[in-house]
C-alpha cells in the first residue's frame, strides 16, 4: 500500500491508499442490484432480530460492507461483517439492529446509508465475543443521537442522517472523487484517525466511494476543534498490514478479523484475493 497526498474536505482529512493495478474482481455493491431488481433483502419466515436473508438473483458476486444499512421491513438493521454472496445464491445475512424502538412491517427492505466509524469500530471489535454487541450498539447511537442533538422516536440512525444531510453534503459539495487509481483511504479529524476502508481494486472502491465519505463525515463533525497534531498514517498502516498478516481467516474465500493492542478490523476475502478491508483504532 502506497498513501498519495491528503485531500481536505472541510476538517476532514483523506489519505488515499494507491493500488498498484486497475484489475480485480467482478463484484456489484449492494446499492446497484438492489436498484435493478435482481437482487433482495428478505426477513426470515420467522423474523429474527439479528439475522436477514439476501438472495443474489444476478450474474454477478455482490459486497456487503460491515456497517451497511438496510432500512425498512422490520425496523432498520446494519450488517455485522463485510460477506460476499456468489452470484444465484442466497445467504443468511448477521445483522445488528439499528433502530431500537421498533418490531412493525413497514414494507420491503431498502438500501440505507453506512454506519458511521465510531459504531463500525464496535462491530470489528466484537468480531469474535458477539454476546452483547447489540446493546453495545444501541447505546453509542443514543450517544450519537444526543450528540447530534437528533429527535427520533425509535432511536434510529437513520434519523441522524436525516437530520444532518445538509450539513453531510457541503462536505462532499464539488467533490468529484480521489484518483483513478485509488483503492481506499485512510479518514483523520481534528489530528485523530477516525478508520480505513481498502477495496481489491479502484473500481470497487469507487462503488462505494460517496456512502463512505458521508459516513466518515458525520464522525468528523464531532472533531471540529483545531489540532495541530500530524495523523501517523504510515504508522496506522504499517501495524494493519502486521496485526492483517495474523488474521483469523477461513481459507481464500470468508470473512476474517484481526486485531493488535492499538487497532480492530475485519473484511472479506473472495477468490484468493481481499474484496474488502476495514480497520479502526482502538
């Protein structure tokens, strides 16, 4: 991995990470097959709170990012881990409520937006002790809930991006996007590394590219008091490629997580290759 210059988008910081070539898998996101029809979340026969099912009707292998919402049906949920679904198959899908006081059908499940680092940091550390995750949950959106000064009377993150979007869009407001040959970035604010999300390829990352900023930048909006302290990004990068190289893994196809004393992270590898990398300090 290779960091190009930093692009600032109001006080957040993006570092690029470089990819050495253009080639990689032939993956769709989630946002795209669900917007074609071809592909669908569905609550179980009998609906449980943590799991869903996604039934991947195209030609293609989709990525599930961990932190993606999926609002609707139910009430809202976030996906636990970053999977891939093989094309014409269906999966059972883990997921994490993210909408506490709500149990009631409101139609079909539709794609969200992505939960912001602070709470994906929570998910990549409770990869291997799930007991309690979802309280855990709960309780860090009622945070962001009064930290954003957000009214929601089922205690939804959804509501939080509601009640911020214009102030998450002038963050992205003329951005057309990092290089070409951009896999992934690693986020700063206010001298603090809020996390990274790093893709097999610059073509998946760009997939993906507009829903993660807007993530990263509703944590930034918390950090808005100068710093003069310089991120350590080749640092943060160096312990993930060492605490990676130890990850607990299933073979060159699964979800693996790792973690090291001063950071957490978990992704997905498909077809001998890593689709999907997410890491946060601890």
């Amino acid at each position: 991995m290779t960091v190009a210059e930093p692009v600032f988008l109001r006080n957040l910081t993006l570092y690029p990470v470089r990819s050495a070539s253009t080639n990689g898998l032939e993956i769709a996101s989630a946002d795209e097959v669900l917007e074609d029809g071809s592909c669908a979340f569905r609550e179980l026969d009998t609906p449980l709170i943590d799991e869903i099912e996604f039934d991947n009707g195209g030609d293609q292998p989709v990525l599930l990012l961990d932190g993606e919402e999926i609002t609707g049906s139910m009430q809202n949920r976030i996906l636990a881990a970053s999977t891939v679904v093989e094309a014409r198959s269906r999966e059972t899908i883990g997921v994490i409520c993210a909408e506490e006081g709500r149990w009631s059908e409101l139609g079909l499940f539709r794609p969200g937006s992505c939960s912001y680092p602070a709470l994906r940091a929570l998910l990549s550390r409770h990869r291997r002790k799930a007991e309690g995750i979802q309280q855990t949950v709960w309780s860090e959106i009622e945070r962001k809930l009064t930290a954003t000064q957000t009214l929601s009377q089922t205690s939804s993150m959804h509501d939080i991006y509601n009640n911020l979007q214009d102030e998450v869009d002038r963050y992205v407001e003329g951005f057309e996007g990092l290089n070409d040959n951009t896999s992934g970035f690693v986020a700063a604010a206010a001298g603090k590394i809020l996390g990274c999300d790093i893709f097999d390829s610059p073509a998946i990352y760009r997939k993906y590219e507009n829903k993660l900023l807007r993530s990263y930048a509703l944590d930034a909006m918390e950090y808005r008091r100068p710093v003069r302290t310089e991120c350590d990004v080749d640092g943060f990068l160096d312990r993930l490629t060492r605490a990676s190289a130890r990850r607990s893994r299933a073979g060159t196809t699964g979800r693996f997580s790792f973690s090291s004393s001063n950071l957490s992270g978990q992704g997905v590898a498909f077809q001998g290759r890593t689709a999907h990398l997410s890491a946060f300090p601890k």
